[in-house]
C-alpha cells in the first residue's frame, strides 16, 4: 500500500506538494517546508466552531498576490466553472 504524505510529517515540502509550495510562497507564509510548519502556520485561516464562511474576513492581499493565487487556484481546478456534459439523465 502507497504511504499517504499527508499524515507522514517528517516529508520535506518538495516530497509533500510542490502546488502547495507556490500557494503557501503567493499568501507569504512562513514555513521550514515541512508539512507540519505548513500546517502550524495556515492555522490562522481556521473558522472558530459555529463560524460561517462568509463571517471570515478577507485576506488582505495585494493585486499581484490575488491575481497570482487565482491564476494557481485555477491550474488546481478549484475555482473553475465545469458544465455538465448532458442535460438530460435517465
């Protein structure tokens, strides 16, 4: 069975994901490239129990940094639109 790097911590970032590199470098967040720092880090985005999305405020990023994480979010598949390829289902 493939070890999942997810839950292996000891991964340096290059092992673990080169995507998440770029994103955690676009929104400036430390880390010594290992999953666990990355981790530690990214938990200052944390909703607090019972807090909606849209209660979060926004991140204050720059243009260059906004444009940059949507160009990489869209190369990631998170943020593009997919139609369906029928309209009608039996």
């Amino acid at each position: 069975m493939k070890e999942n790097v997810f839950y292996n911590t000891s991964r340096t970032l290059p092992e673990f994901s080169e995507s998440l590199q770029t994103v955690t470098d676009i929104l400036d967040v430390p880390h010594t490239k290992s999953p666990t720092s990355i981790i530690e880090a990214s938990q200052i985005w944390r909703r607090q129990p019972d807090q909606e999305r849209w209660e979060l405020p926004e991140l204050p990023l720059r243009n260059l940094q906004r444009k940059q994480l949507i160009n990489k979010l869209k190369e990631l598949g998170f943020i593009s639109e997919i139609k369906p390829r029928k309209f009608n289902y039996h």
